[in-house]
C-alpha cells in the first residue's frame, strides 16, 4: 500500500528587536538568569503592557516579504495556561484577528520541484520563561529573561509531502528573514524553531489522518529525521491495525527517536478571549507604505540581477543569494576587486568547500572581502600562482589576515624567471631518467609526475605555464 506524508508547520521566529515585546527591557540573549526582567514582563499585578511598534514594524516586513495580506485591523488576545515558565499564567498572542494572513512562499527543492507553500497566517505574541531542570539537586529553576521577547509565529497550510520540502521551505523562510533584517534565525539559539504537524494517510485520499505535533525541533537534520522517523511510526501503528493518537510527541536527537508528551489540547482550553490591557492595531496606508517601501532588494531579485548585470549562471547566482550573508560578501569584494566572474568561482569552489567542512554559516566565517579581493589581484597580476592562492585563502578564512604582508614575509612570489626555471627542469630531467624514458616511450601521462617534481623544487611558487613551456621543450628536444 503507498502511503502519502501530510505536514504543517508552525514556525516560531524571534524578532531582533533591542527592546520586548510590552516593555522596555532588553531582549539580548543569555545574560545573568532573571538580569533581563521588571514588573511587566514578569507579569506582575497592576503592570500594563504597551505594544512595541517596531514589532509590528517587522511582523508587517515579514507579512509583505511573504506575500500575506496585512490586517489593518488587528488585535491581541489572551492564551490562558498555567505553566512556571510564564509567571503572568497567561500569554498574549493573537487568535482572532492576526497581523498576516493568506501568504505563500515559493519553494524549490533539492531533487528541483518547484511548489508553492501556503501561508494561513502569522501573529505576533511573547515568548516565555525558561525552566532549567537541575537533576543532581533534583530541582527547577526559572529564568524569565526570555519572557516578553517578540515572536511571529508563522503558521503554514498542510502543503508538504516530504522532509525534503519542509527543509527547502525553511531555508527560504531562513534566509528571507535575515534579509530583512527582522530575525537573526539562530536555530541552535532557539530563535527560530519548527513544530511539525504530521499525519499519513492512503496515497491518493483527500481525507487528513489523524496527526502528531512535534516540537521545538532546532536544526534542519533533526526536522528531516524527526519526519522520517514519525511518518514510519504512524504507518506501522495504522498497518498493525493500531489508530494514531493526537498527542504531541518529543523528537530526542541523541537517541534518534520520539515520545509521547502529552496529549493535544484543543484551542477551546486556552479559553481565549481578547485582550483588555491593549487597544486595536489599526495600521494606516502612511504606516503601510511606509513599511512596504522600506523593504530590501531579496534573494530573488537579488538573483536575477546578479545573471543580467554579472552574467554569472543561474545555479551561481542561486546559491550566493541564498544567504544573506554570502550575497553581502559578494558584492563587498567584486566592488573592491572589480572582477565578479573570479569572486563567484573562489565563493562556489573554495568557501563553500569550507563552509561545508567547518559547519558553519557564511555570517560566521572570518574571511574579508578586503583578503579575497586581495588573493583575486595577486593571482590576477602573476604575483603568486593559483595552488599558493589556495593555501592563502584556507588561512585567511579563519583569522583576519593581511595577504600582501603574509606573501612578503613567507616569500611567496611565484617563480616566472625562466632562466631560473629552466635549470631545475634541467636537473630534474636529470635525476629522473625512468619518468623520461616513459615519457619518449609514449606515455604522455609521465610528464605530470615531472611536472610534480619541478613545483616540489620551485617550493610550489612555480608559474605553471613556464614550468609547462619549458618542461615540453626540454622533453621534445
Ligand atoms: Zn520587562
């Protein structure tokens, strides 16, 4: 029997606000525990909120970036639960009227299928507390400098059918909100975590099965194996003739699997009802506009202008405006270098080559447009060769380098004095008579190993068309 993966995902996203959500403590994260708090945000009696604006300044980016309509005339409400984690015992968020609704996002996938992913809404609320659970002392301690801190929460249709499109449509949703600045979308921070609404049914139904929640999963290889795992879990239960229970399920990384943590509540048990601490948002078209036009060129646009003004290949310019970070860094040194076919060939080749063995993000790496822009003109000019070029380049991707300085004291210069070159081709012909006699015996493949031995005499600064010119000469004499 083929069965069909349905998933929604609910995607909470911290906003980089200085300031909470209703009041003006600092929204930095980590500091001393409870160092980031006053009556407000620790829901004090007698407190009253006052909404941020630059919060829903973002939110609306956010809204407009994704192509939601915005509500002009929008409003909090209160999520009741007790939990220790939230001292005021309820949260404010939006139920009936949310900032955003009716989006969609673009997605592609690896395997290259093209979908649209639907946007029900997006509302804005605060964050909680957080428990540290301290087993040795067998106790918990709380620490509220997260509560108050801004979140959109971006709540999507029931439109992915596999791991892989749930991952393409984070990475758009990651890389569209850094650039617009409203979130730095660190996962490994928790500010910008999925939950995962999953259910499986019979390939070719159109009925929904009954679906698990998965929460708080913060990294894209725990979603996909999160997904996998759960989507087999339920196939098994259905195929034993078991029934899948709603519940939300805990994904446990270090033992690649989930668990039951309690069952689902419905929304009628947070008895919801509007806020009466915050009046309307009412957002005019001046407010509007003005949030509209503020927004930044995207990775889209972004990308197809790199094609038309740069002439670099679709793929290149795919990947480069993927991150924001990358894209920045691009355009940083080919204004420095004034050479974009050369900067995007070292960013596809040797920094993604690093970025993939390092494990990090391009707005983490060290590298300057300042010393890639540098090595550009040094190979560029002859000054040094490409293989010197590379080595350079694995230095100056962890630590602030200074790249003419560092060939000047390491001796660097490339070696194009043919005088020079030729009498270590000479001696190298010399010493190595078998690969010579390969060679004229017609295995052309032997001049590579002398080739080899030429650079190994030049201390690997050899410019290799010389060495090359002058090698073929000497062998063909
Ligand atoms: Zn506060």
């Amino acid at each position: 029997m083929a069965w069909e993966t349905v998933m929604g995902l609910e995607v909470h996203v911290e906003l980089a606000t200085k300031s909470k959500i209703f009041c003006s403590c600092t929204t930095e994260f980590g500091g001393e525990p409870n160092s980031h708090c006053c009556p407000v945000c620790t829901g004090m009696p007698g407190t009253l909120p006052v909404v941020n604006r630059q919060v829903v300044n973002y939110a609306m980016k956010a809204g407009i970036a994704l192509n939601c309509d915005i509500t002009r005339y929008n409003k909090f409400d209160r999520k009741n639960y007790f939990y220790p984690d939230l001292p005021k015992a309820y949260q404010i968020s939006q139920l009936y009227l949310p900032i955003c609704r009716n989006g969609r996002v673009p997605i592609e996938t690896e395997s290259g299928l093209k979908k649209d992913i639907r946007i029900h809404e997006i509302h804005m609320e605060e964050d909680a507390g957080k428990l540290i659970h301290d087993e040795f002392n067998d106790e918990t301690k709380c620490d509220y400098n997260r509560c108050g801190v801004p979140l959109i929460e971006i709540v999507s249709e029931p439109d992915f059918r596999s791991a892989e499109e749930v991952i393409a449509y984070l990475t758009k949703l990651k890389s569209t909100l850094e650039y617009l600045g409203v979130s730095d979308c660190k996962m490994q921070e928790g500010s910008m975590r999925a939950d995962v609404n999953l259910s499986v049914r019979q390939a070719g139904s159109e009925e929904f099965g009954t679906r698990t929640e998965m929460k708080n999963l913060n990294s894209f290889k725990a979603i996909a194996k999160a997904i996998n795992f759960e989507a087999k879990r339920q196939i098994d239960v259905i195929e034993r003739g078991g029934k899948v229970i709603q519940e939300t399920r805990r994904w446990d990384d270090n033992k690649d699997k989930s668990y039951a943590m309690r069952s689902k509540e419905n929304a009628q048990d947070y008895r919801y009802f509007p806020e009466p601490d915050l009046p309307p948002i009412e957002i005019d078209d001046q407010w509007y506009n003005s949030v509209k036009d503020s927004l930044p060129e995207l990775a889209e646009a972004k990308k197809q202008r790199y094609i038309s003004e740069f002439s670099l290949p679709e793929y290149d310019a795919n990947m480069i405006t993927g991150q924001k970070a990358l894209a920045d860094f691009f355009e940083e040194t080919t204004a420095l270098c004034g050479n974009p076919k050369e900067v995007s060939n070292w960013i596809m080749g040797e920094l993604m080559r690093k970025l993939g063995d390092e494990g990090i993000e391009a707005k983490d790496m060290k590298l300057t447009p300042k010393a890639l822009s540098t090595l550009i003109g040094l190979v560029e000019k002859k000054t040094i060769n490409r293989n010197k070029a590379k080595e350079i380049f694995a230095i100056a991707f962890n630590e602030d380098l200074d790249v003419e300085k560092y060939v000047k004291d390491n001796n660097l210069e490339q070696v194009s004095d043919e005088g020079l070159v030729l009498e270590i081709v000479k001696n190298v012909i010399a010493a190595n008579s078998k690969a010579v006699d390969d060679y004229n015996s017609g295995n052309k493949k032997a001049i590579g190993f002398l080739m080899g031995q030429c650079m190994k005499e030049l201390k690997g600064k050899g410019d290799p068309g010389v060495v090359n010119k002058l090698l073929n000469q000497e062998l063909n004499k």
